[in-house]
C-alpha cells in the first residue's frame, strides 16, 4: 500500500463534500508531475491525506482512499471548465484522474504550522515542493499525520 496526500481548496470541494458523496473523481490536475504521480503510482486501495490548501488553517483534514486509477479527465475536454485544455482530445487526453472515496474526517486539522514545526516531517514533499498538488507520503509521515488528527 502507498500514501498520498491530495490538496483541495475547501471551498471547491471538502472533506465534508466527500463524507457526503462517499466517492468522487479528483479531477482538474493540470501539473505533469502531479499526473505522473497519479498515472504511475496510484493503484486501487492506497490511502491519501485530504489537504487543505488555500484556506484557513491549511492543513490536513481526513483520509481518503483511491478506489479507481486512470481514468480520463474528462474536466480537460469541457470548453466552459476552468481547466479545459485546447490540446486534449477524447482520442488524446494527457489528463488522468483517480476516483476516490471518502473514509474519515479529523476531530481536528492538522495544521500545516504543526507540520512546519515538528521535525518528523522534515522530509515531507509538502514542505519541500509546496505547490505540488498530488504527493507521495512516507508511511509513517501518514500514520503519526493520522494520529494528530484523531487527537
């Protein structure tokens, strides 16, 4: 099993929206690092870290599970999408997106200040490559990340 964390402005969409779901497509990554990690990583039953970003606090807000890998952006073909890509096309589409459903939510978020601060997390690509939007996450980054936010 692998671990991610996947981010998302709770805003567009929440913990609370996929509590409510039970299951999504993450769509609308447009960053080829990002996609790789989706399209060469991911396999069905890994779990992810529900990260907040742009928001305040930003932070971890619950867990999640990759339920489906490699399916079609579909966000990429939609002219009227905020993230439609002239170049992709239903024969040729370089976007892919993972379905994902929902497993728990925090008693707390953990901040990205606590996160910042404590040096068990000195090697995490949150802290190193900020903007990334899908990351791998060590397992046991994962698991003590869990444990704060059950706390």
């Amino acid at each position: 099993m692998k671990y991610f964390l996947l981010k998302s402005e709770p805003g567009s969409y929440s913990i609370d929206d996929l509590k409510r779901d039970k299951e999504t497509v993450w769509t609308s990554i447009r960053n080829y690092r990002a996609r790789n990690i989706m399209r060469d990583e991911m396999q069905p039953g890994d779990l992810f870290l529900f990260y907040y970003s742009m928001s305040d606090p930003t932070g971890v807000a619950g867990v999640g599970k990759i339920l489906e890998v490699g399916l079609p952006d579909v966000t990429a073909l939609d002219k009227k999408d905020d993230y439609y890509d002239p170049k992709a096309t239903k024969e040729k589409n370089p976007w892919v997106a993972p379905k994902v459903g929902f497993v728990k939510k925090f008693k707390r978020i953990v901040t990205l200040d606590e996160i910042k601060k404590d040096k068990q997390f000195a090697n995490m690509v949150l802290l190193k490559i900020p903007r990334l939007s899908v990351q791998p996450v060590e397992e046991k980054v994962y698991n003590l990340i869990v444990r704060m936010g059950n706390n």
